[in-house]
C-alpha cells in the first residue's frame, strides 16, 4: 500500500483482514462470524423491529425477506428509508447495516425498511435487482399500513447495494412508476467495463480492490459478461444513456477506492441530465471505511449521510 489515508483510518487499516473473494465460503463465514458478534452488542431500545416476507416480483419468485425498523415513540406518518446492502453483489445479509437502520429510525426519524436479496453467483442478474424492486414494491403498496408517508420515501444503496439502488431508480423511470423522494449513493459500484483511472489503480487498498471489483462483476453478470457489449443499464447504470427523470441524488465518494471515478462520473451524468445532485469527496478515506464508527473521518461520513437523507426526504 501506501497511501495518505487518514491517520485514524491508516492505523486501523494495519489491523483489517483482507477480504478475497475469490474464495466465497471463507469470505462467506468470516463475515457471518463477525455480524453474529455485532449483532449480539446491537443496541435495539427505542426502536421497534421486525421482519417479514412479501411477494417475489415475478409469480414463482421467492419470498423476500424485509426487516422493519419503526421508531417505538413515533406518531403519525413517518417518511421511509428503503436500505439495500453492499457485499459485491456476493455476501451481505439483513445484519450488514442493523446499528445504520437503526440510527436512521431513531434520528431521522423514519421507518427503515431493508431488504436481504439473492446473492450471485448462485442467484446472478437479474435475480438481486428483482429482488430489491420487489421490496420497493411492497413497500409503496402498503404505506398506510406501515404509517409511512408515500411521498417521502428514499432509496439508499451502498457499494453494490447502491449499484442496485440506481438499476431499480432507472427501473421505476422506465415502468413510468412513481420514483422515490431521494436517491442516495455510498461509494457505489456502477460500472463493469473497470476501465477508469481509480478501478486500474487500486489494485491493493483495503477492503475493496480492482480484483475483488472483477470477480464480484464475473459473479454478479457471469463469466466473461463484463465488458461485453450486452450488459444492461439496470445491472450497471453507468451505461445508461439517459438520466432525465431520476431522482435527486447524493453521493459519497471515498478517494482510495477503485470504485472513486464510476461515481464521480455518473454524478457528473446525472447533473447534465438535470437532475439535483450533491457529491461528497472524502479525502484520505478508502471503500467501507465509514464502518471504522472511532474515526472522525467515519463520523463526518455517517453524519454527512444522515443530513442528507434528512433533507432529501424534506424536499
């Protein structure tokens, strides 16, 4: 490595296992191990939390899970945060984000509503895509229900779970179905081609590299689908030819992570298409580096996060 990171966040990147990939089990119960303990210490008072299956998009679907974050002391209709995971497309769960959900439902407040998708390569594309709109789906449909206000209701996506976020963003322009209050995008993963500066530099940070990039995108489309010319806009949005009618939009941006430039330039997309869009660059940070909760840095990030969903959904 090498690199100027934070100080804060370069003395605990000494200490993180690297993630590979490349064998899926391992990576698979490692990160198990590591949410059993974490949600073990979760802190749950004043938020009340539940989980539930709804309809697959497509008869014959399976049921996906949903758990449901309402904030005990809350009244009245609250806006919504529907919550997708990162993992590359190939591990997460509804443990990945639980202390997040829960401080978006206690701080914002809002229902948070997050969704456990199929993961590749058992379940490639479509399937994860179909998965976090069926959600969405179910979450528009019974907004009474759930006393949420159907106008204020904003998709979140982080890394992978963002690429998602934007494929179902493009899906629900194209269907003509009414789109979500705010769109927002943590460090997301937009673009198989790898071809920008960042994803052929980055080759050795942490947590997330141009190898792991490649194998998530083989796992995510199918061997030797990426790159190809046959690779829709909803599983990479970055080769979406037209943004006009997306939502307005946030994105944060690590500046050590292959993934830096794909954002930067749909953001860049997304503003000469019209639409509202803040970016946040983060200097000396790298992928997933918010999750270190005793850096400053990854204090700003959540924070900075936070406001963001707060006025988006105010809008």
């Amino acid at each position: 490595m090498g690199y100027p990171f934070d100080p804060e966040l370069a003395a605990a990147a000494v200490m993180l296992a690297d993630l590979d990939i490349s064998d899926l089990a391992a990576a698979r119960a490692a990160q198990a191990a590591e949410l059993a303990a974490a949600m073990a210490e979760a802190d749950e008072r004043g938020v009340l939390v539940r989980e539930v299956r709804v309809p697959g998009r497509a008869p014959g679907d399976p049921e996906v899970p949903l758990r449901i974050y309402r904030p005990a002391d809350a009244t009245g209709r609250l806006p919504a945060v529907y919550s997708v995971h990162g993992g590359g497309f190939v591990l997460g769960s509804l443990d990945v984000d639980h202390d997040l959900n829960l401080r978006f439902a206690r701080e914002l407040p809002a229902v948070v509503v997050a969704v456990d998708y199929r993961l590749a390569p058992e379940h490639p594309y479509p399937a994860p895509l179909d998965d976090v709109f069926a959600g969405l789906t179910w979450l528009t449909r019974h907004t009474a229900h759930l006393d949420v206000d159907q106008g204020r209701i904003a998709l979140w996506g982080d890394s992978a779970g963002a690429g998602l976020a934007a494929g179902v963003a493009l899906l629900l322009r194209d269907l003509g179905a009414p789109p979500p209050r705010h769109l927002h995008l943590h460090s997301p993963a937009l673009d198989d081609r790898l071809a920008t500066a960042s994803a052929r530099r980055f080759t050795d940070t942490p947590v997330w590299n141009r190898r792991n990039a490649a194998l998530s995108w083989a796992a995510y489309l199918g061997a030797g689908v990426p790159g190809g010319a046959a690779v829709p806009a909803y599983a990479a949005p970055a080769r979406a030819g037209q943004l006009t009618g997306l939502p307005p939009t946030f994105v944060a941006v690590m500046e050590f992570d292959p993934l830096r430039d794909e954002a930067l330039a749909f953001a860049a997309a997304l503003r000469a298409a019209g639409v509202p869009t803040e970016v946040r660059r983060y200097p000396g940070t790298f992928h997933g580096c918010a999750a270190i909760g005793h850096a400053g840095v990854g204090q700003r990030i959540n924070a900075d996060g936070l406001a963001a969903l707060r006025v988006g959904l105010s809008r």
